[in-house]
C-alpha cells in the first residue's frame, strides 16, 4: 500500500487507523477509471432533491487526491447512479443508514432548529 501523502508516516497513519476503524475499498485498476459522484439536499419537509452528478478527476502518487469535477457526470452513466443516491438519501431521511451518517444528519438539523429556537422573534 502506498500513502497519497509524502509527509505521513506508514506507522502513524496504521496507528490511526488501529485507533479509529476504517472502511477499505478495493481500487479497480484499468486503462480508464472514473470517479463518479452524486449530490443530493433532504429539503426540511423531509423530501429528497438530487441536485448534481459529476466526475470527479483524481490524481496524485497513488491516483486518489481530488483534483477538481466536471459537470455533470457523463450521461451514459449519470441516471445509474443518481437512482441508487435518491435511495440511498431516502433511507437516511429515515434513520436507516450507518449510525455515523444518521447521527451528522440529525445533528446538524437538530442544531438548526435550537438556533432558531434561540433567536428572539422581532
């Protein structure tokens, strides 16, 4: 395995990952790779918007450093994985997702709605 960056040691970054867990992917190695990606918004009224696909363009010693996108995401593949997003957005407007997902989504909407709570009506 080679680490994206220069500066991180092998054993600090095993350290970490002993420390925190992790997800490993397996890299698919080809003559043409594509990263593509989706964004969606969940709409305070619980509703699921997609707002974008795009590539992303990756780079790097190991190919994985962002380096910019282009919009939108190729068309012959863009619906493929817009579809699986918007259920996958679904599921995590309804609490079935991974607990680190679920718990940032209420998080940040709970923190929205003391703040509001908070400030004084004029």
């Amino acid at each position: 395995m080679q680490l994206e960056s220069a500066i991180t040691p092998m054993a600090a970054y095993e350290a970490k990952f002993e420390e925190n867990g992790g997800i490993v992917e397996e890299r698919i190695v080809g003559e043409e790779l594509r990263s593509p990606s989706v964004q969606l918004r969940v709409r305070p009224d619980r509703s699921v918007e997609l707002l974008s696909t795009h590539d992303q363009l990756l780079g790097g010693a190991s190919g994985q450093s962002y380096l910019g996108c282009i919009f939108p995401a190729d068309p012959a593949y863009s619906r493929l994985i817009s579809e699986p997003a918007i259920a996958i957005g679904e599921a995590a407007r309804q609490g079935r997702c991974p607990r680190s997902l679920r718990s940032r989504f209420r998080g940040e909407a709970g923190r929205r709605r003391r703040r509001g709570r908070r400030t004084p009506s004029s």
